[in-house]
C-alpha cells in the first residue's frame, strides 16, 4: 500500500548518456515527490574504472538490501573483454519477468493510440541454450541441436505476474502467446500453464490466446485488439521489438526486469557515446521506466502525472529532443517536464 515513508532503492546512473538521463529522471522524480532514498552505486564502464570491476559488490550488496534498482545503460565491450553486466544482473537476481510496455508517445506515426504491455519469461524457454553440434563425416557442423526448457512452475509464474499486473494496471484481458500446435510439449505446457492461471481471474480479467504468428500479423493489421500479452522468453524477446516498432521504435521504450528478490527497471536503449556529454539525449525511456518503478512500489499516482506531462510535453508544448525531430537539448526538455508534472 503507498504510502509517504522512504524506500530504499538503488540507482546506478550508467555510462555515456547514463549520468545525464539519470539526473534528468532523479529531478522528474523529485518533483512529483516520489519517495526513494537513493544508494548511488556504479557498474559497466564506471566500475572498471574505478575499481576494476563492472559489478562491484557493493553494487550487488547495495540491490540485494533495497531490492529495487534503476539502472542508466551500461558500456559493454564488443568482442572479447568483460560479461554484460546486465545479463549478470538479471541472473544473479533472478529477474524472472520481463515487462515491455509500448505505448505512443508521439502523434502522427504509423499507428496512433497504441497502449500495449508485453510480458515476456526471462529465465526459460530456447533461451537457455542448451545446444550442440553432432558431427557427420568431415562436418562437424553438419547438425545443430536445441533443447528448450519450460517448467509448469515457471509458466505459472509469468502467467501469475501478467494476471496481477493487469488487475493492478485496470487492464481489461490478457492474451497467452504459443506454438502449441507445432511445439505440443515445450509451448503446449505454457499454454496449460496459462489457462489454469486464468481460471483464477474469471469474471476480472479476460483471457484469450494466440498462435505466435497469428498474433504477429494481428499486431501489425490491428493491434488495437491487444491489451497484455504474456509470452515465452523468444517470442517475447522478438514481439517486444515488434511493439516497440508499432510506437516509433526502441528509443523511448522502457523496461522493468522483475524476480522475487528484486526488480531492476532501465531504459532499452545503450549508453549512446556519441552524444554522451552533449546535453542531447532523450531522458524519457528512462523516465519512463522510473515511472515502471513507481508502479511496481504502489505509488502509480505519480506515475501516472509523469505520465501525463510527458504527453503534455509532446503533444501540446511540441517540446522534443533532437531524435524526436524537436530542438531541445535534455535540460530544456527535462525542465518542461519539471514544470508539467509540479
Ligand atoms: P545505443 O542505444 O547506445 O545507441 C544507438 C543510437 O541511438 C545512437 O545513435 C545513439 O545516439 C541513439 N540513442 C540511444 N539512446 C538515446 C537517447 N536516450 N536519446 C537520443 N539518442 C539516443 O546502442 P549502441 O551504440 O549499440 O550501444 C552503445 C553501448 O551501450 C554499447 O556498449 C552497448 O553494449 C551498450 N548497451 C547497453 C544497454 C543497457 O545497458 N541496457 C543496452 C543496449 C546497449
């Protein structure tokens, strides 16, 4: 239940554009009083830097006794060098759900009035990479196999998270995304999974379900029909970025990655070091995924006036950054937001 005591949560305000979209959010926090007592900690580049290590363990002790996290991007070398801190992060909280939502921000694209959340298991499914090669001859590639792992415990899990999260969001349905009629075992027992999981919310929540490519062609001819969608990790994995299309694109798309222990909410988008330091970036997907945040501790009041001015913001005061077409540097855009969210 909000109320107005503190909460303790960590923030990590990354590498390149990190500290300036971090502190953009921070001041957008600030103004519409939300209540977090921040642990300043570092990872990625930053933690290299000072201490040799892109996952300190002060960093991991400070998530580990807040249990919440907003994280700026992270640098990862490409090619060699240290593990993705964020991969690390996910599995070393066990972030089991994977929150996507997609909603248009900016009038005048290819679709308007897009409000969809995706719901995607992060631990599971093909994704955990059980693979190898069976030689034949002199081709020891000749072969390739993949064995994906789906346990009811699991698909009752995320389909438990998407039930909650629609009823505590006011969401009216949720649709249950397979390959059940192909993939009978792995994707089969997610769709039983599921429809057990929405007995339990008959009379409050909908409940349908879609074959994966089915539901890819609806989502571009009519993806009104969609409210949450729950999904296994690869399907989720792609029809995310599928949503994130139908709204102008990765850039202002937030994140929330949720487990038992903890929840780290960040932007999608990298740390973007060719503007970093340039009073360029766009500060909202990381706004946006503190807004995620603010949701997930009770408090989708200030949420939803962060919400709410940033639309104003867009579409009645036209501010925009410069990769939304507009001229405003981050300062000034965070400022307009300031001065619509008090
Ligand atoms: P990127 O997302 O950093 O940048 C891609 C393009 O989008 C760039 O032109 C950049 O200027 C632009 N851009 C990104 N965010 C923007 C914003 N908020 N406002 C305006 N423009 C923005 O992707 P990249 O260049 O492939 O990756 C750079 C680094 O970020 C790499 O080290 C990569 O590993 C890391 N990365 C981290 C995360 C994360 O921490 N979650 C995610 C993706 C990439």
């Amino acid at each position: 239940m909000a109320n107005n005591s503190k909460i303790p949560a960590t923030l990590i305000p990354g590498d390149g554009i990190g500290p300036e979209v971090s502190e953009a959010t921070l001041r957008i926090l600030e103004a519409v009083g939300a209540p977090f007592e921040w642990e300043r900690q570092i990872a990625g580049m930053a933690g290299v830097e000072k201490c040799n290590d892109p996952l300190p363990k002060e960093t991991l002790d400070s998530i580990r006794r807040t249990r919440l996290a907003l994280k700026g991007p992270l640098t990862t070398p490409v090619g060699g060098g240290y593990r993705s801190s964020n991969v690390r992060l996910r599995e070393e909280f066990n972030l089991y759900a994977n929150l996507r939502p997609a909603r248009t921000l900016v009038p005048g694209g290819r679709y308007e009035d897009i409000d969809i959340v995706l719901v995607r298991e992060n631990l599971e499914g093909l994704y955990v990479g059980f693979e190898h090669y069976i030689p034949i001859g002199d081709d020891p590639h000749a072969v390739a196999v993949a064995s994906g792992v789906n346990t009811r415990a699991g698909a009752r899990r995320i389909c438990e998270f998407a039930f909650e999260y629609a009823l505590k969001n006011g969401r009216k349905k949720v649709t249950l995304v397979h390959k059940a009629n192909v993939l009978k075992a792995l994707t089969g027992l997610f769709l039983e999974a599921g429809r057990e999981v929405a007995k339990q919310y008959e009379g409050r929540i909908q409940c349908d379900d879609r074959i994966i490519d089915a539901c890819a062609m609806q989502l571009v001819m009519n993806p009104w029909q969609y409210d949450v969608i729950v999904t296994t990790n690869l399907f989720g994995d792609i029809l995310s970025d599928l949503n994130a299309g139908l709204v102008g694109g990765l850039g202002m798309a937030p994140a929330g990655n949720i487990g038992v222990n903890a929840a780290i909410f960040e932007a999608v988008h990298g740390s973007a070091p060719d503007i970093a330091g340039k009073d360029m970036a766009n500060p909202l997907a990381l706004t946006l995924s503190a807004a995620m945040m603010l949701d997930h501790v009770g408090h989708q009041d200030k949420a939803a006036r962060i919400r709410k001015g940033i639309d104003q913001v867009l579409r009645e005061d036209n501010i925009r950054t410069g990769d939304l077409g507009g001229k405003a540097g981050t300062r000034e855009f965070t400022a307009a937001v300031i001065k619509r969210v008090s």
